[in-house]
C-alpha cells in the first residue's frame, strides 16, 4: 500500500486480548499476534496506523553486520572502477587511472565481495579495518608529499593527484567505519 507515493507496511486486523502485558516498564494491552519473548518485543513495533517502525534494536541488529555491508557496496564499486578504468570512461573525473591502478581496483574489489558475500563476518571486519587504515593513509600521505603535482608512488605505473587523494581519504573512512561499527563476533 502507498501513501503520499511512499510504500507502508499494513498491519492485519487483530482482535485484542484483554490481558495485561508489561513492555519496556509500560502497562498495556497486546494483539495475540505479537505476544512473544519480551527480547524481541524491543525488535520492531507498529505505529497506530499499523506502518511498520524501526526501533533501536532493529538498527543495532543492522550495525552488527556493517562491515559485510561496506564490502559488499565497495566491492562492486571497485570492480566497475577497475573495469570501466581501462575504457577511458572516468577519464572526466581527473582520477589517474593507469592499468596497474585498475588491476589493484579489480583484486581490491574481488577480495571485498569475497569478504562481503560468502566470507566470514570477522574477516568482513579484518578487510575494513586493514583496508580503511591503508587507504585513509595513502590518502593522508598523498596530501602531505604529493603537493600540488603528482605523486609517483611506482614510477608512471601507480600516480595520485588531488583527487586521488581525497577520494582515498574517503574511502579509508567508510571502511573503517564499517569495520568499528561492526560488533566483535
């Protein structure tokens, strides 16, 4: 169902059973729908209009799994940087693109998905740590030795501008966001 072009969730009709329920300190009556462990009561609830809201619970269970998230979402940016980097598509951008650049974007991108679909949560988190201090620190470095010019990391095989740099800087911060937003499993 939508409203105002925006799709709610409705709840189904419930007949309300008369007994008390304790939640969250609060005295009140309770659908025979939703009478489960007092734990999960937290989870999600329902506005007066039966749209479903999301509650801290909801939010913290998401949190816990960042890191999987962030690889998953930078994996497939990376592998269509790599990839569209050989094409002179990006060009525009002012990112310096050479082909060793989009094969260390295509292995990067590869490990992330790997990491952010089959692999385990603890090395989804390992990845965005390890991944977000090199990148925050490439970033930091460029900024600092590159100056105004090009940096030459490896010759003419691996260069940084300006943009490459503060592109670096934000990368290394949402990977590492996501790795120390991620609860320790």
């Amino acid at each position: 169902m939508t409203r105002n072009g925006r799709a709610t969730f409705q709840m189904p009709k419930t007949r309300l059973i008369q007994e008390p329920c304790v939640s969250e300190g609060r005295l009140g009556v309770q659908s025979a729908r939703f009478q489960a462990p007092l734990a999960n009561q937290t989870a999600t609830s329902f506005d007066h209009e039966g749209r479903f809201v999301a509650t801290l619970n909801h939010f913290r269970r998401r949190i816990e799994k960042m890191a999987k998230t962030v690889c998953k979402l930078l994996g497939v940016v990376f592998l269509l940087v790599g990839l569209l980097g050989f094409t002179h598509l990006l060009d525009p951008l002012g990112a310096h693109l050479t082909p060793a650049h989009n094969v260390v974007h295509i292995l990067s991108g590869a490990i992330a998905l790997y990491f952010g679909f089959p692999g385990p949560l603890s090395g989804a988190k390992a990845f965005c740590l390890i991944f977000g201090v090199v990148y925050l620190a490439l970033g930091i470095l460029g900024f600092v030795i590159g100056g105004s010019g090009l940096w030459h990391v490896i010759d003419d095989l691996l260069m940084f501008g300006r943009r490459d740099d503060a592109i670096h800087v934000v990368l290394g911060a949402i990977f590492l966001g996501g790795g120390l937003l991620t609860k320790s499993s």
